[in-house]
C-alpha cells in the first residue's frame, strides 16, 4: 500500500466518523427538541382534530380559537407575570448573595469556612421533597403565606449557585490581582465590586440560567404556599385545568408554548457568557 492510498483511508475513516459524531449529535439535538416542536404543532389544533386519526404534523387553524379558550379558562397573563416577577426579582437577589457567598468561601481565611462549606455541600443531596413541610411551617410562622416572596426568597441562597462562584473565583481570578487591589487602598467591598464582579460575568450568566430555570419551573412550592388566583404562577394555572371534564388541550398547549418563550430569551440573553464561562477553564 503505497503512501497515499493510507492517507486516503485514514481521511476517509476521519469524515466518516466526522460524519457519524454529526449525525448522533443532530438525532440527539432533535430528540430533545422534539416536545417543544409537538406542543407548538399541537397549540393550533383542538381536541376534535388533536386526538382523531394518527400522528398529525400538519398545522391546523385553531391558534385564535385555543387563545380565546385560554383566556376563559384562567387568567393567563397574570400567570405569566407573576412567574416572571418572582423569576426576574429571585434571580437577581440570588447572584447578589451566591456571588458575595462563593467570593468569601474562595478568596477570605475563617474559622469554620470548611465545614461551613462542607454541611452546604452536603445539604445539596437533601431532596427537595422533604423539606417541603418544614417549609411551609417556616413560612407561616414568618406571616409569609400567599405571597411571592414566600416562592423566591427561600431559595436566593443556593447551594450550589455559591459552588459554582467559589470554584469559578478559585479556577478564574487572579490572587495577585486582588493583592494588589489590596495594597492599593481597595477595601473588600470595593475589590468584590470593581475587580471581582466583571471577571465573574461567565459564571454569573450560568448561575442566571439556572437559578431563572428552577424559579419559573418551580411547582410543589408555589403549590403549598399560593392559593390566591391572582398569586397564582403560571405552572399552577396550567396544571389546574388538566383535570377538568373536556379539557382544551389546545389551550392548554398553546399556554405551554407561550410560557417557554422567557426561558428561551434567557438563555439566549445569557448563552455567550456561559458558553464561555464553561470553556474558560480549557482555554486557560
């Protein structure tokens, strides 16, 4: 076999398996894709057309109809602004306290600073489920009940947001660079702010994804706590109307699809810095 009939086989060997890599990626991406695409296809169906006959990927013509029949059935921008209120309002408060957290446990020597560490670890394998009555009690007792502050404020301490901004302060800022924003004057305060904040943007853009993820996917929560119609969050009004007689499903997965849409502008506001938040270590 002559030179160039091997390059020529391990090119060849080299694009098919280029080839298969893309093709077992490509099937993968639309598995995933594929029920945010079916409840989209299925908002402008009704149910006389949604369960009659097999697998339908036609469009239909329904989308006004189930809109009309969503707005009837619950109050549906209220849903969706008091999921994004309590999102926009937890996320925030949330990278302010797990940023502050995680830059202390990385960069400051304390008594404690381990186990306090380890026990916050640790709680991260507690299931949510099992803390939910000690939550409900703790909210009550606190007069907190039926409100959203009661949806968002338990969680803006997050054990695994200040993980991820202490390993991410360890693994990306620099010691000499706050040495020497110390021996320039800088207080803790002023380093944390002007020096840390900005090098901390990757891994904040991540915790944001997150953390705005969790609050508006949170169910059992508002579940417990929120029993006005008016505090209602949009995952409550949805699930509250799938077991009525004659459900609209058209309405409901019209309601679904409109209520994916802040989850995707997040993540599109915010995947560049996380992408590369992600990949920083590699680079580096």
């Amino acid at each position: 076999m002559t030179n160039s009939q091997a390059t020529f086989i391990v090119n060849l060997y080299r694009g098919a398996g280029k080839i298969a890599v893309r093709v077992f990626l490509g099937l993968f991406a639309f598995i995933t894709i594929f029920p945010f695409i079916w409840s989209a296809i299925l908002a402008t169906h009704d149910r006389t057309t949604m369960f009659t006959g097999g697998i339908n990927f036609s469009l239909g013509d329904k989308v006004i109809s189930n809109y009309e029949n969503l707005l009837k059935i619950m109050d549906f921008w209220t849903g969706m602004l008091n999921s994004i209120s309590i999102s926009v309002i937890g996320t925030v408060v949330s990278l302010v306290f797990c940023s502050m957290a995680g830059y202390s446990l990385a960069v400051f020597k304390f008594k404690g600073k381990n186990a306090i560490f380890a026990i916050m670890i640790g709680s991260m394998m507690i299931p949510p489920v099992l803390t939910l009555i000690p939550y409900y009690m703790v909210i009550s007792t606190m007069g907190l009940a039926n409100t959203h502050v009661a949806v968002w404020l338990p969680f803006t301490i997050n054990p695994f947001g200040i993980f991820l901004i202490r390993q991410y302060v360890v693994a990306s800022v620099p010691k000499d660079l706050l040495e020497a924003a110390k021996l320039d004057g800088a207080s803790a305060l002023r380093t944390y702010w002007s020096i840390v904040v900005p090098l901390l943007r990757p891994g904040l853009a991540t915790l944001a994804i997150v953390q705005f993820v969790f609050l508006w996917n949170n169910f059992l929560q508002p579940l417990v706590v929120l029993n006005s119609p008016d505090k209602m969050v949009i995952t409550q009004m949805l699930r509250s109307v799938q077991g009525v007689p004659n459900t609209p499903w058209g309405a409901v997965m019209l309601g679904t699809t409109i209520s994916i849409l802040p989850l995707l502008t997040i993540y599109m506001a915010a995947s560049k810095q996380m992408i590369a938040g992600l990949t920083s270590g590699a680079v580096k």
